[in-house]
C-alpha cells in the first residue's frame, strides 16, 4: 500500500520521525553543493517550507535538471530530525518526481523580491509569494472567525440579493445589470431605452449594501447578518476603495445604540484575537517584513477599551487642537480623514466610536435623536484604516421614517416593503457594515486594499 | 437593575424557574377566555413560540387591545412551570408593553395557511411564518455547516470576482455590467458599442462559476474553496433555477478523480448530518408540514455509499430498462432528468455518482481520459433533485488543454492566465460545484427553489 500524503504543516509539527512520508508541492529555493541538494517544498498549507535533502549519490546532477523555482514536485522519503538550523525536521528523498516544470527563463517569481505593483500585475501567480500566501490565509481566518462568531452568538446568516431593483440604498454611485442588447437596445415611444424588455423587467443595479433586506430578516429571526459582495462604481482610485468588495453586516431586532456599540467592539476584538491565534507564523511574516509595529497594534486593539464619545464632542476636541488641519471643522460637515486620524492616533491613541452624527450627513434611515437634529449614527474609527465600520440605530417609527425619506428625496414607492417593516409589529433594532477587505488591510498590515483580495477589481481594471 | 433580555430558545431551555424574565417577540396566535388570555410569542430563535399568561384581573381587556397577531411585544414576567400541555414552560405576565402594532385588517399574515405563492410575493413578511422561518434556519446551518467542514480540513476560503472580463467559462448566458449611458453608450468609429469607455475598459459580465479562480488559488494554497453568488441570465421559469444564487467550489491540488468522489460524499454526508443534528426542530416541523419522507430521505443519504459508475455503466442499464422514457438513450447525449431519476430513484434507489462522460458534453477544462473520448468528470445525482454536484479532474496538461480550448473554441488569448497554471509547475487536480439552493430544496423538501433563498430573482422579478 502506497503511503499517504501529508502536508508540510503536518510534517513540521509530527513528533513520529524515522518513517516513509509523501509530500508534494512547490520550489522555493533550492541551494547545494556536488554532494547533496537541498530543496525547499511549500505546498500552501503553512507560510513554512519543508527541507528535503538529496544526495547526489542517489540522485546524479541530471535527475535534478527540472527541480527549479516554481516547478511542482512530488516527494518520497525519509523524515527525520534536521541536521541543519532553521527547522526540526527534514526529508531525506528517496524518489522525487517533477510533476510539473518551472523554465526559469520564463517563470517571474524567481527568488528576488518583487515590487507588490509588479505582483498585481500577475495576479493568477502572486499567491505563491510568501507574502499573498500569509494575505490569504488570514484572509481565510478572518472570514471563518466572521461565520463562527455569528453562529456562536445565535445569529443567522442570510443571502441578501446582489442584483437590485432598488437604486434606493443611498450608499453610492451603481452599476447598471442587464441583458439588452448594447448596440440598439428596445426603445419606448418616447426613445427611451424600454427596460420592460431587460431580464427583470426594470432596470437593475449591483447592490451597495445588504442592510434594507438584513432589516427584514432580523424583524423576523431576531439576530441576522449578511456577508456578500457589494460593489461601487465610483471612479476612486485609492489604496482605500476597491468596486466590488466583501462586506458584513449584522442586524439585530431590540438593539440599540448602545448594544450595537458593545456588539461592534466585541466582535472586532473577537475576530483580530483569532487572526493572532489562528495565524501566528504568516502575521509574524507579515510584522517582520513590511510593519515592525504590527503585532504590538493588534493586540493594543484587544487589550484596551474603545474610545466613546459623540460627534459634537469630537469637534470640539478638533477645533482646540494644535495641529492645523486642511480641511475646516464645523459642526454639521462630516469629518474629514486628517480629523479621524487626529482623534484616533494622536490624541486618544487607540480606536474611538463616534456617535450621534448630524442628521443632515448620515441616511434616511437613521434613528432621529430627540434633539431633532442628531441621528443615532456610529463609526468605529481604526488606527491607520480611518472608518473601518459605520453602523446606526434605525428609525422604526413608520411617520418619523416617512419623514426623513421625504425631507431626503428618497421615493416611497421604491420602499414600500422597507416601510412595511414599520407598520407590521415594528421594533425598535440596530446594526453596522464592516468593510471586510479594510479589515483585512489592518490585521495584515498591507498598505493597499488591492493586495488584500485575490482579484481586486477598480478603474479600468478587470483581469483574470 | 433591568433583567436582560432572554430569547425564546433559551427561556424553552431553561432549567431555572421562578424568576422573573423579559421577553421580546412577535405575536403568533392569542386566546383565551373572559379570565385570562394566553398569547404565543416567536422571536426566530426557534420554530417554537412560548406561552405568555395574562390574567384578566391585571390586565383588563383594553390594556391588550393591540396584543394582535403579528404586533411586537415585550414582556417581563415570571418563568414558571405550565399547566397546560404541549410546553414544559410558560411567563406569567407581569408588564407587557407593545412595540408595535400590526392591524388585523391590514396585516397579511393572519392564522389561516397561506399558499407559497402568495408567500412569494410578500417576501419581506414571509420570513415571518413557521415554514420560512425553518427554511432560514435550516439554510443558515447549512451554510455554517460547510464553512466548518472546510476549515476543519484545511481549505482556505477564497472569494473569487463576481465582476467578470472574461466570457470563457462556458457555464451559460452571462448578464452585462456596465456604468455606460444606455440612451447615447459611447461608439468606435465603426458604430459599434466603445467598451473602453466602460468602467473597467472593456465589457464585464456577472461571472457564472469562480472554478477557474479557484484553480489559481488551489495551484498555491493546496486545498481552497469558494462559495459566493453565481449568475445565470437564461430565461428559465422554472422550481430549479434561478438567475442569481449561490455555489460552493472546492479545488483541491493532487486530488484524481478518484479523491473527488470521496470529497464529495464526505462534504454532502456532513452537511446533511449537521442539518439533522442543529436543526431536529425545523425538520421536524418542515417533515410533517410538506414531506412525511423528508427525515427518512436524510438518514438515507447519511446511512449509504453513493454508488458509483461510469455514464458508459448508465447508458447500458438505461437501453435495457423496462421504463419508457420520452428522449432516446444514446452514448453521446446527455442524460435528461428522466433518465437521471430512473437510475437514483428506480434503479439503484440510493444517490448515485456518474463518472467518465463523453468530451463532448462537457466543458473544456476537463482530464481527457486515455480512451480519447471521455472525460474524468463526475456528477452526482439526488433523489428529487437530479445533479446536485458536478465536477471533474482538471486537464493539467497545457498542450492537451490548448488542444481541447481550440476543439471547443475558447480563446487562448481571455485565458492565459488559466494556461500559465499548467505552463509553470502544473500539478493534477480536481473540484467541483454544489448549487447551495439545490442543496437547501433537499435538506428542507422543499419543492421550489425560490422559496429556499430569501428574495429569489428570476425572469421578470427582481423585487425588494
């Protein structure tokens, strides 16, 4: 019977040496002298490579030709306890296959470093770099951390629609969905284009945001959350936006402000506590070879309470600061990312929650504070990242809610099923977006939102 | 100090009684008599409701007026043991306050049954039944169910681009996503459509599958998974499809065909025991509202190997089979859902795995067998449901898969990327695509797919 294969994770942690083991994977390196060969093996599994050890008795300078950088090999061998530093363990080859060939006249990612501009560029291989390896196997962590911590807490994920036919979400600027032929599309009377004729019978648009339809669900499952695509087609191109992204929202029946405050910041703490668990080695990577300050953050953010305080208290801290700002601050103007950074860098020197906004600056759907002129409107605002979630009470009074909508031009006959929520068994309730990829940018430390998403997609760019 | 709030499951639960709790739901159903009334409240943390005393002494009938189906309560009261049967615990009602009203004139969901195509179409209301509020939970279980499975066996989770350049992968009709003006789209000089102008520079689709993404990731990472929205823009009204929903893609380096079918029947077995074991309630309540079989069907599937032959194997026991079938049975063609459900319901009465099917049937990225004329792909096929699953080994090959792209008409130039794969350390492997509503439609028995996803989108309708 053949043995079966093992992954180098597996084999680095095995405390049962001296036996027969299978491992397949990639190249790394692989250095020597005439007598022996060493090869390092990476197969996806950890940020670490195994050292496996050919000596060149066993195996002549020509069986090795096609063990390059980048080639896929397919090992047997002895693991045993290394000889040389750096590692635990090692294999002593008995038989290696080459299951796929690397030409390095051809191969990019030789074993110079490459600019992260440069990787972008190829993005169907960067994964193999050390560096995307450990982006996405947090990447991974935090999406896992995100499902457990919501099932543990008794919330319910709901699928929440990506094609719309509400353009009503306020969030941002859409992309248009359709199916009508481009060059001469159906017209009505008046020359318009006909969209009773589109697949759906209307126009429809990306979603923006899931939180209207959250809000139905969690008037009926109590606890929901959703965590999907959602896209804006915004011509941003920053190392902040990306148009389409991944984001979490939960929705919680009988929440208020101040629950929908501690749920945020318990949730975020939950999920940066598992990454530093669950992803030692690649954060450890990450800290030593792009942000020396990584770690001591990440557990600064566990370790310390977030900074409460409203929007008004804020902007006086603003307006007495020593430092000179670019933009003016003014009660009723949103604050702009210098003043976020201020706050959160400089004079708290950890994350802050701000709340009740001005009702003028934040969506129709906020919660009306009693003072008529704030809304019960949180962000969270992270150090490096700005706001990394924006979240509010909702107004559920159906009159209230018909108000704002009017004074906000939004089109009652868009949301007649969101105003139903208000008039069937209406509940007071509370919720926020956590823009999963900014939270991916914090934990891992990257300085672009483009290296924290597989493909990402922005202006003028959709490859692979 | 306020008691905090309880849910109903954990109140049902409770080993604790004589103590005072609060309680916040919606009214299902309210009896009684001059002396007292017995209110049942849902709050979606369970299927069940719990039983909520109000004595007519201190609480006069106008105080319970709007205590009517579908109105919003909190209650606080004492947990005490019921006298009545049919639950274990009930609230004496000490305060009960309503948050929000639903009048019985205007309020859809009274307590008669409503018909699912009426609940259709009240779909920001019909979470609010027992049988939709089972349909989410049972959905969300299941979607827990396999972010844990694959995390529990080292997958990475990995979210492929829904906005897609490339019309390559070949799994259907695509919908267009586009931020030109639709009245005066920008032209070339020859007139036509100038997708240069478009928001990514050229025409972007919905993407129908993330397989080949996926691909990139597995040939880095090792073992990954997807499982994000996926598009469809055929016109099909039918209980099967719908024009947006979900699939879960695994891919796995160095897995064979063989290693396929084991994933697969491991992963399906798993989901379902964990829909058995997290969702007893729901599925009782699903078995003996629409499906006396439902429970029976699971256990079935948990209990017994999938059988496993080659479509040549089926094509032979379909010519000799006794039952008449409208299409003819010819090795070339495609099975028709007829002959599918003769071999998993008739035949073998068990699912089934058909394996090796002819080249020409299927997509182009699939392992050409040494025989010349089939491929390794595999399906597998469910009672009532037909394919649940399809996938394939990969052809790692680069001159045979440029050979198969050509036959098949793929341009070489969308694909490179997917070429370089096999150009640079290729490796074999395999994965495959599980519909998630077709995975719901046969844990819940339900009978049409769009009351299994919370707001379906289908020709003509994309509300809420």
């Amino acid at each position: 019977m053949s043995v079966r294969r093992s992954s180098v994770q597996q084999l680095l942690q095995s405390q049962e040496l001296e036996r027969e083991v299978v491992v397949k994977g990639w190249v790394r390196t692989r250095r020597g002298n005439k007598y022996v060969q060493f090869v390092a093996l990476n197969d996806g599994s950890t940020i670490h490579t195994i050292q496996v050890v050919a000596d060149a008795e066993k195996f002549p300078e020509e069986t090795l030709k096609d063990v390059a950088t980048g080639a896929c090999l397919s090992v047997r061998g002895q693991l045993v306890a290394s000889q040389g530093k750096g590692q635990a363990v090692e294999i002593q080859a008995i038989e290696i296959e080459v299951l796929g060939t690397a030409d390095p006249e051809e191969y990019p990612l030789q074993k110079k470093g490459h600019s992260l501009e440069f990787l972008r560029e190829i993005a169907h291989l960067r994964p193999r770099t050390n560096t995307f390896g450990a982006v996405l196997r947090v990447r991974h962590a935090l999406a896992f951390a995100v499902h457990q911590y919501f099932n543990d807490h008794g919330f319910y994920y709901v699928h929440t629609p990506i094609i719309t036919g509400s353009d009503a979400e306020g969030a941002g600027q859409m992309f248009r969905v359709t199916t009508l032929p481009p060059e001469h599309p159906p017209r009505t009377a008046d020359g318009s284009v006909d969209y009773k004729e589109d697949f759906f019978g209307k126009q429809t648009n990306l979603t923006v945001s899931g939180q209207l339809e959250a809000e139905v669900a969690a008037m009926a499952l109590g606890k929901v959350y959703t965590f999907g695509p959602t896209f804006r087609a915004e011509n941003s191109n920053t190392a902040r936006h990306l148009a389409e992204f991944w984001m979490i929202e939960p929705e919680v029946a009988f929440n208020d402000l101040q629950d929908n405050m501690d749920l945020a910041e318990d949730f975020l703490k939950s999920l940066v506590r598992q990454a530093l668990e669950k992803c030692a080695d690649d954060l450890q990577f990450l800290n030593d070879q792009y942000d020396k300050e990584l770690l001591n953050r990440l557990r600064f953010v566990i370790e310390n309470d977030f900074q409460r305080l409203t929007y008004t208290e804020a902007v006086e801290i603003l307006k007495v600061a020593k430092q000179k700002f670019e933009f003016p601050v003014d009660w009723g103007t949103d604050l702009q990312s210098e003043h976020e950074r201020y706050l959160v860098e400089k004079h708290f020197r950890k994350p802050v929650i701000l709340t009740d906004y001005p009702k003028d600056i934040k969506a129709f759907y906020m919660k009306l504070n009693d003072d008529g002129r704030t809304v019960r409107a949180m962000d969270v605002l992270f150090p490096g990242i700005g706001e990394i979630i924006g979240g509010s009470q909702r107004e559920e009074n159906l009159e209230k809610l018909r108000t704002r909508m009017e004074q906000m031009h939004v089109e009652e006959h868009e949301l007649w099923w969101y105003l139903e929520l208000r008039k069937f068994g209406t509940a007071p309730h509370a919720g926020f977006g956590l823009g999963f990829e900014r939270l991916v940018l914090f934990v891992t430390g990257m300085a672009n939102i483009r290296d924290v998403i597989p493909f990402p997609r922005f202006p003028k760019n959709a490859d692979f």
